[in-house]
C-alpha cells in the first residue's frame, strides 16, 4: 500500500491527498476541498492492467453565461498493460518510465495537449 498520506504537486504547489477509500486491488486519496482524487487501480486476468490517475476539479465561469459559474472535471492518467509473464518489473518500469519522460522532454506534453502527434 502507498503512503498515506499522498502528495502531488500541481503548479509548483505540494498538495496532500489523504487516503479516503481502499478496495480490492484499489485505493483512492483526496484533498480536503475535493479539488484533487489521485487513483490507484490493478486488474488481473488474461493480462494485468495497472492504472494510476488524477481527477480534477473546479468552478469557473461559464464562457456562455455572464456571471454564472459552473463545475468543471478533468482527468490525467496512465494505464500500464503487460503479460503475465515476458517481461520483469524492472522492463516494464524502465518502459513505463521511458513514456512519462519522453512526455517531459521538449514540450512534448504542451504538444500533445495542443493535438499535435
């Protein structure tokens, strides 16, 4: 089990996600306000499948009404499929990292989000 609490840094901000909810094969932590649930989840079956996500939400205005404010979700994840067998933990950690750095490098993530492939 992670450590409870979590902490994710969004902006440059350090934020403390408490442990709220654990399952089977699941655990999910969440600031106080509500604003940040970070997600852990593993399936087994013909392959394992281990997702990790943050879900996000806030009130903004509503671009189409003047004054009126609205609830606003998104969400960032990354899901990790492998065999049973094939590979160890260490190739599929080395593979998983390789992703999350190449997102890192060169503004790839800002290219990304902006639809370029």
């Amino acid at each position: 089990m992670l450590l409870d609490p979590q902490s994710v840094s969004v902006s440059g901000s350090a934020k403390s996600l408490p442990r709220v909810s654990v399952g089977a094969n699941t655990a999910s932590y969440r600031t106080s306000d509500g604003a940040i649930t970070y997600t852990i989840a593993h399936s087994y079956g013909k392959r394992t499948r281990r997702t990790v996500r943050l879900d996000f939400r806030k009130v903004a205005a509503d671009p189409l009404l003047d004054g009126v404010s609205r609830p606003y979700t998104m969400s960032a994840y990354v899901v990790i499929d492998h065999p049973d067998v094939g590979f160890t933990n260490a190739e599929i950690e080395s593979n998983t990292k390789a992703l999350v750095d190449e997102l890192a490098e060169a503004g790839n993530l800002t290219k990304v989000i902006g639809g370029e492939s």
